[in-house]
C-alpha cells in the first residue's frame, strides 16, 4: 500500500488538509496524519503542500512533442502517453484526424493493439474518431479530399476501440448511421458541422450528446439564426472548448460555464505533434503547420489544432471564469469521465475508484502523476 501525506487533496466537494491518501490499484482510504502509525508497510510519499488531484482525461488529443496519432506506430502512441503523463493527464483517447481509409485504420488497429500493452504513462481509453463524416465548409484543418458520408460499414470493425465520433449531422446518411450505432458505447459529437439550428437540435434528439470544441468549426450564434452553437447553448448535451485563448476568446469561458453549467463542460487539448516544441513548420493530417506567437495554423491562416497542454488549459480557465480551484478539476477529471460513462472507476478521488492521480502547484505546474497506482512521473 501507498500513501501520499502533507498534500492538499481535492475530493468532489472539498478540499482536505491534514489527511493521507492512501491507494494501491485502487483509492483505499482518506485517514487524518495521525492514524498512519495504525497501518503496516505503507510506502508515504511527502507531497510538499502541493495539491492532490484526480488524474485528468483528455478526449480529444491527436499528438505532442513530435508525435502524431495519424503516424500510425507503437512509438507514436507510446511516446504520447508518456509525454502528457508529465502535464498531469492520466487518461486520454487519441484522436484521428479525416485522412485516407488505410491511414485511419491503420491508427486504429495500433491504438487496439496499445490499449493491451503496458504503456508507462496516460491510460489509453480507446479512440476518437474527429471525421471523416464531417461538412466541407467547417473542415477546419481536416483535409477536404477524405471527406465522406457518415456510413456503418467504415467502422464496424472497430466498434471495440472508438468511444468517441465528432461527425456533421446535416450531411446524408447521418441520421441512419446514428440509429445504426445507438447501442453501442460510443459518444456522438457534432463538430465540424454547418447544420442549422433546427438540423442540430433534430440531431441531439436522435443521439448527439456531446460538442467538439464548442465555437470552432461549427456554425456560430446568430440572432436569427442560433446555429449549431445555439442549440448547444439550449440543450443538454455535454460540450468542451479549447482553452488556449486562440481558439476562444477567454472571456467566453465564463459565457459558457454561465449557459451550460460547471457540470456539462470539458476541457480538451486538441493539440498535434507540434505541441511542445518550438516555432517552426510542422505537419497535421499532411498538411503543413507552423508555430508561431503561440498558435499554431495551415498556411491560409486557419487554425490547426493546438499547442495547448491540459494543466495550462485548466489554469487559462480558473484564471477566466472564476470559478475555484476544486470546481475548476472537474472540468478535466470527473466531467470527461461522466462524458465517457466511465466516472464509476476513473475522475474523482473516491474510495473504489482507479488510483488515477495529479500532483501540482499553485500554478497547476505538474509535480507528480500516478496512474493506476503507478508513479509515472516525479519532479517533486
């Protein structure tokens, strides 16, 4: 057994002092520092008044430092995991970008055959699949050649791994492909979408729970025409935003927590393989990228992704919306976990639950990560 002690630990509704964590696998117990004397062989790890978090999820990453979902390799995927172990993320799904059939498969196939394997780092939760089924005119940094029509049969090998799928609605063939799939445990995303209003709540009722990177690539606010971010704002789905201060601007992080709750909002990087690494030329989906003033964009100026790492995300947030630091975690641990319908093992510090946890600073600087019950970082 394992215990953290001399930490701050930030549990669903409060923030204790004075208490040790103690885990293995799973958390087994919160004590008060003076009953540790009653237990036997517990290895204590001093925390040095950081705080004590539950481990973060990102479901939407596609690569760092280098590394891209889309290489297609154990390396790739391996070396991503390791890398945003040491940004606090404990968990992740890596994220497909609309390229060709084979590229994309190929993606899978290294991410099914990762999940098996253990990696030393963030634990790969299975696939989000970001297109091919998506609009032309929101594309985005997708590449418009391997834009499809939503269809059952380009997934249906691959049910086992995808547990998310950011797709247009408004395109034909969407609706059948929704109902063809509404059984299985994958999260429908409306993204990269040009539906109207009425098309995207219509969508919501047949299955869409969730919004890709709410205000980027989608159809935006109007007073006469609400757009997809309009029937996000007046639904009930879940959504999350990438908190860079490119994609949005900050002041819109409060907007959004005011409209939709501190319980239906996620945070996300959406970073690619420049993420990390300095200003240059960088390539996403085979296209050309490049870094530069913080942002990362093709050549006509779109923006490509992200450079953003979660622990940022999350202090670019509580910095903008006021909300506290505890209310603020959730936003990267227990409300992706809910998205995913996995928040019985993995979000929160909770007895039972997956010893999935973040050490950090008053800056939400990273400390330390423990996945599983496994240190996998350490710069305490």
């Amino acid at each position: 057994m394992k215990g953290l002690k001399n930490g701050k630990i930030i549990t669903k509704d409060e923030v204790l002092d004075n208490k040790v964590l103690l885990f293995d696998k799973e958390i087994i117990e919160i004590i008060d520092q003076e009953e540790i004397d009653r237990y036997d062989r517990v290895e204590l790890m001093d925390v040095k008044g950081n705080y004590i978090s539950p481990g973060f999820l990102d479901l939407h990453i596609h690569g760092i430092k280098g590394y891209d979902t889309m290489d297609g390799n154990y390396e790739a995927v391996s070396s991503i995991s390791n890398i945003i172990s040491k940004k606090g993320v404990t968990s992740f799904l890596p994220t497909t970008m609309t390229m060709d059939q084979e590229s994309i498969y190929k993606s899978l196939d290294v991410i099914k055959d990762s999940i098996k394997k253990n990696i030393q780092g963030a634990t790969i939760l299975g696939a989000h699949l970001e297109g091919p089924f998506i609009n032309e005119k929101y594309k985005g940094a997708q590449n418009v050649d391997y834009i499809q029509e939503p269809n059952y049969k380009f997934i249906e090998d691959y049910l086992d791994v995808i547990k998310m799928i950011t797709l247009a609605p408004e395109i034909k063939q969407s609706y059948e492909f929704m109902d063809r799939i509404k059984d299985e445990n994958i999260v429908l995303s409306i993204g990269h979408s040009n539906a109207k209003y009425e098309e995207a709540l219509e969508a919501i009722n047949k299955g869409i729970s969730h919004a890709t990177h709410t205000f980027n690539a989608m159809s935006s606010f109007h007073h006469r025409e609400p757009g997809v971010v309009g029937a996000v704002f007046n639904s009930d789905i879940t959504c999350d935003i990438i908190a860079d201060k490119f994609h949005v601007h900050p002041d819109n992080f409060d907007l959004l927590l005011k409209i939709k709750g501190r319980d239906k909002i996620s945070l996300i990087t959406d970073s690619m393989r420049a993420g990390c690494m300095k200003n240059g030329i960088y390539e996403l989906g085979g296209q050309k990228t490049t870094i530069k003033n913080g942002s990362v964009r093709l050549d006509d100026g779109t923006l490509a992704g992200s450079i953003l790492t979660l622990n940022l995300a999350l202090k670019n947030f509580k910095d903008y919306s006021g909300l506290d630091l505890m209310e603020a975690v959730k936003l990267v641990s227990l409300n992706p976990a809910k998205v995913l319908g996995i928040n019985d093992s993995k979000g929160s510090i909770e007895i039972g639950k997956d010893a999935d946890i973040t050490l950090f600073n008053d800056d939400i600087d990273i400390k330390a990560t423990i996945v599983e019950g496994e240190i996998v970082y350490n710069n305490l």
